[in-house]
C-alpha cells in the first residue's frame, strides 16, 4: 500500500485556524494571508491526506468525520508543540532578546508609557512588543509572554500575582454640565453609550445617580469617550486613570468612584522563571503600585 506523505505543519496550522473561524475569509485574517493562501493550503492537505476534509458550503467550511477527527489530533498535537516551546524559553536565563506584553488601552496609554523608558534604561537589551488589545491573548499559544489584565477570574494555565481593581466614575465637559440639568431634566441629557444595544437604560447606567439619562450613539473605545466627552457630546463612564488625567474633563458627580475588575500581572506558568518575564513582572508591579492613587479614583484631601 502507498505510503501517505507526512503534511506540511504550515497546512495543519491553516485547518486548525479553519476549523476555529469557519469561513476561509475569517481564518485568512487571523493568520494574515489571502484567502486564495488558506484554500490553497487546505486542498494541498486533502490531496496529502487523500481525504476531504470539509464540505464547501456558502455559508462557510462545514468539516467532514475526517476533518473532525483530524482537528481532534491537531489540537493535541498543536497543545504539545506550545508547552514544549514555552518550556524551553522558560529555561532562557538571559535577558537580552523580546518579550511580548499584552494589556488594555487605559493601562498601556495612562500608566505604562509614561514608565517604559525607566524600563529600557534598566534593561537595555529587552526589546518590548507592547499588544494594546481588548482581547484575551493566548498566553498558553505564546500570543504573548505576559498579560495584564482587568478580570475577577483569569485563566487557571496562568500564575501571578492579583492587584487591587481599578475604579470607574462619570465625566463630562464643564460646558456640558452648565447646559445640562442631569438631575431635574434627564431627559435633555445623554450618556455616551458602549457596546451595540437598543436600550435606552442599559444596567451599567442604573446603579448611578444619572439612571434616567438615556444613551445615545455608541463610541466603543476609552479614547473615543473621552474626545467625545471633551466634545461636549454627553457624559461618559470611565476608568478614573484616564479620565483624571484627560484635559477639559471633570467628574459629573461627588458620588466615590466604583469599582471595578481587579488588575493581574500574569503569566504561563513555564515562563515564570524566565529572566524577561521576571524582570518586567517585577516591575509591572511597581508601576501599578506607584499609580494606585490614580487608578483609584483616589484625591488628596
């Protein structure tokens, strides 16, 4: 019998992405090749493997027993290859070379960067990859070395260390609340909406005092809020990091600032030991540290 050619890994990894996006268009932009390069990897592993793999529908790639079977192997396979390459970087002493941070935007603008340059005159040969991203990067994959993240329940895979939350208020232009009577005329007024909804009232409004302020629009970003905020466009939810920190912004209330998810410093727990990812978990944790009052909410007396 014909001896099956062993597949190209680069295949393999394209039908896992296919297999997780379920359109070749989707995992084409999470691998970040043309389209016409997944279709082209998929029919060469179907040729190798001389089994076809998914039924071409319109609606997107519906896998076959075959490809069921073969992503179950791929998965396993895939998760081997990630602990072994993290095990060995984990075993990397040295601290010259990359390491890649993922965080959010408020964290990254308005506490990090001001403190990077401290970082790379302590450690001149790491070079950072700072990921500004809302997504959960996959650490376990190496999507990134470290995460900081805002979450109440992180990961198990990960390990680190737990800070206290950041906290949130309500800001507006000075302009804005002079034409605005929040509290006797709700109605004229607008808060500046997160997130795709049609209610009006949505949760995260009713546990402030403005809970009868209807929303208006959607600006899905921090730094959007806040340009619309200064605009005079509404009233904005922020994290007090960087609505504090934002010119022609005041707080919209005396109301203390809530609180919000707790702030992580995490990572895999193959990597922890690692030179890089311990120099700058120790010094994440600094930079959180020193900037407790503003990520707090909290003013001087």
């Amino acid at each position: 019998m014909a001896r099956i050619a062993d597949p190209d890994w680069e295949d393999i990894k394209t039908f896992r992405a296919v297999m997780a996006a379920g359109t070749v268009r989707k995992a084409a932009s999470e691998l970040g090749v043309h389209h016409s390069t997944v279709s082209r990897r998929i029919e060469a592993l179907e040729r190798c493997l001389k089994v076809r793999l998914f039924d071409r529908r319109p609606e997107g790639y519906a896998p076959t027993q075959a490809g069921e079977e073969l992503a179950g192997i791929a998965r396993e396979f895939g998760d081997a290859v990630d602990g072994i390459i993290r095990r060995m970087a984990g075993q990397d002493d040295l601290l010259p070379g990359k390491l890649a941070v993922t965080m959010v935007e408020p964290l990254a603008t308005g506490i990090f960067a001001p403190r990077l340059a401290e970082f790379n005159d302590r450690y001149p040969g790491l070079e950072l990859d700072i990921i500004v991203s809302y997504a959960e990067l996959d650490v376990a994959r190496r999507e990134a070395d470290v995460a900081i993240r805002m979450s109440n329940d992180p990961p198990e895979a990960l390990v680190g260390r737990r800070f206290f939350p950041y906290f949130s208020t309500v800001y507006a232009s000075p302009a804005y609340l002079d034409a605005h009577d929040l509290a006797a005329e709700p109605e004229k007024a607008r808060w500046l909406g997160w997130g795709e909804t049609d209610d009006r009232y949505p949760e995260w409004t009713q546990t402030t005092e403005f809970s009868r302020v209807p929303v208006w629009g959607t600006f899905d970003t921090p730094a959007l809020q806040i340009a619309a905020a200064q605009a005079g466009l509404g009233i904005a939810m922020l994290p007090c990091m960087m609505g504090d920190a934002a010119d022609g912004l005041v707080r919209a209330t005396e109301r203390k600032p809530v609180p919000g998810r707790d702030i992580w410093v995490l990572t895999h727990n193959d990597l922890r030991r690692t030179a890089r990812v311990r120099a700058f978990m120790d010094f994440a944790g600094e930079v959180i540290r020193d900037n407790k009052a503003l990520l707090t909410g909290e003013r001087p007396g």
